[in-house]
C-alpha cells in the first residue's frame, strides 16, 4: 500500500523575520517563508502614510496582506535596523510572541539608490558615505548580533544576508562595492563563531531580479515582463522575487543546513540542488545563461574581464595560503 503524502508544508511552526520586506527580494523571501508555512515578520520603513524614503510606493504592510491572501501568516512591523535599541526590541517582541525565532534573513538596502550609482573611485562622491555604510552594512550587524543571541539559547537558527552576484565583485561605486562584499564575507566569520551553538550562516544572491523596480525600468510588469527582453535579451532568463525566496525556504527546511554554512550561494544553484521552480513554473538559471555583453558599454566589458582575472589569481593566492595556516593547526 502507498504511503500517504503529507499536506504538512516544511517550515510550518517555524518563526521567521525579513528585514527589508518592503520590496524586492526581500519581500519574495517573506511571501516564499509564509508558503512554505512559518509565520513571517515583515519589517521595513516604508509603512502606510509614511512611504519609503527612496520615492518607492511599496511597504511592508502590502507584503503582510500578499502573505495573508495566500493563506499565510504574516505580521508588518515598521522597524529602523540602523538603531540598534529598535531592533533589540523587535526581537523582544518576537520571542515574548512566540518563543522561538528560525529564521533571520537580511535584505536591508538591497535598493537604496545611493548604493545604485555608478561610478569610479576618482569619481566617488563621498557626501553619502557614512549613510550608505550604516545602512547598508552596520544595520546587518546590528541585526544579525540580535538574531545570534536570540537563537543561541535553542541551539538552532539560520541567518541568511541577501546580496548582489556570487562573486567577490559587486556593486557600482567604492561604499557599494565594500558594502556588497562584506555582505558575503562576514557570514563566513560568522558562520565560524556560531557552528558551536547550532546556527548557520549564509549569503545569497538572486540572479536578474525582476523587482518592482526593474519591472518599471523595463516599462513592463510581471504578467507581460518578457516584452523586456526586446530591450534587453537578458531579461529573459530573469528571474521573479519569489524564486530568490523559494531558494531560502528550501534551505531553512533542510535538516543538515548546517553543511552549508558560511557559503555564498546562488538562487540558481540552490534550485538546481533542491528542485523547486519560479512562480510560472521555469527554472531561471543565471549561472548558465550566457549573457549578452553587446548591451553594455566596452569599457564596462573591459573592466568585467580584468576584474575577474585579478578575483582569480587574488581567490587562488588565499587559498593556498590558508591551507598552509590550517596545515599548521592541530586536527
């Protein structure tokens, strides 16, 4: 006789919390967590009455009410993740809720435009700094410090940072270049300091989103996004929010997350290893698309190809030298 199939979704009774919920992938994870079954906590700035400070006309309460209209179980909170005092006490507040967090994934300025501007070093323009540092990068450790202590005690938890492309490189100007790399690099420390207590760390990137944003870009939405491709042929391998988000539920869910710890990890990659499909059931897959350069200006393509072979030589030179340092440490 053939077993029954359980209708139990994989993360149900789970708590999770996506900071940047507003919009973008961060609002793809929140809607993927709640599908797959755990209560979400949406936070953001962007609340009704008072829209983002980016020009944007998303919040965090239209992502509680898609979450909610599906079926799921989604609460909004307006929670500044620059300041520290509020985000302590959102964690407070969960775990007095619930008494458990899960799950803490980050995609805080995943769209702030200051990190969007293109530009050399010798063309910087540095008024910004100090803003696109704190809440771009200061605002993940603050959050990720809360979400360590929180799940520390249960000996169990995933923090995932959303960033841009799987590798080193990433971003436009000098801040979002040190913001984007710091977002991969420092889940690989912290990965290292919370494998003793049962809590993973992680980065991951979607490949070509189609955010609200880019949607607007392209002067297209989601039910006809491929009439972007006439633009762009790229887009056409562009994947939804959602499938960015089917790609951290999919992780959340496996009981031995914690192999992959300290990883960057690609949307793509992680549906080619677990099988779910975007939302109009393709599989999107960055990683093999070969992409169209034609559309960019040559000295962009010029600066592609010397950065990647400088990441290469960089990325082999460390990794000799830290197999001759861990050589050196007793087993």
């Amino acid at each position: 006789m053939a077993k029954k199939r359980s209708s139990r979704k994989p993360l149900t009774g789970r708590v999770a919390l996506v900071a940047g919920a507003t919009r973008g992938a961060g609002r793809g994870i929140a809607r993927a967590l709640a599908e797959a079954g755990a209560t979400v906590y949406c936070t953001g700035r962007s609340v009704k009455g008072k829209p983002s400070p980016y020009g944007r006309p998303e919040t965090i309460d239209e992502t509680a009410a898609m979450i909610k209209a599906a079926g799921g179980d989604a609460i909004a909170l307006r929670v500044d993740h620059t300041i520290e005092d509020d985000v302590k006490a959102l964690f407070r507040r969960i775990m007095r809720a619930r008494r458990r967090i899960d799950v803490v994934v980050d995609s805080v300025a995943g769209e702030d435009p200051l990190m969007g501007q293109y530009g050399f070093l010798w063309q910087a323009d540095l008024k910004t700094a100090d803003a696109v540092f704190r809440q771009g990068l200061t605002s993940r450790i603050i959050t990720a410090k809360c979400a360590a202590r929180a799940m520390m005690p249960a000996k169990r938890g995933l923090i995932v940072q959303v960033t841009e492309n799987d590798m080193i490189g990433g971003g436009g100007n000098p801040m979002s270049q040190a913001v984007k790399m710091a977002q991969k690099v420092l889940p690989l420390f912290w990965a290292a300091e919370l494998a003793p207590h049962g809590i993973a760390v992680m980065a991951i990137t979607p490949g070509f989103l189609r955010s609200e944003s880019m949607l607007q870009h392209f002067g297209v939405t989601e039910a006809n996004w491929r009439d972007g491709g006439k633009t762009d042929p790229n887009f056409l391998q562009s994947e939804s929010p959602l499938f960015v988000g089917r790609a951290v539920a999919a992780l959340a869910a496996d009981p031995k997350v914690q192999r992959r710890t300290g990883m960057l990890f690609s949307s793509w990659e992680v549906a080619r290893d677990y099988g779910f499909t975007d939302s109009d059931g393709r599989r999107p897959d960055w990683g093999r698309h070969k992409i169209d350069f034609s559309v960019l200006p040559p000295v962009w393509i010029d600066l592609f190809r010397r950065g990647a072979d400088l990441e290469i030589k960089w990325l082999t030179t460390l990794a000799a030298r830290t197999k001759k340092f861990r050589a050196k440490i007793a087993s």
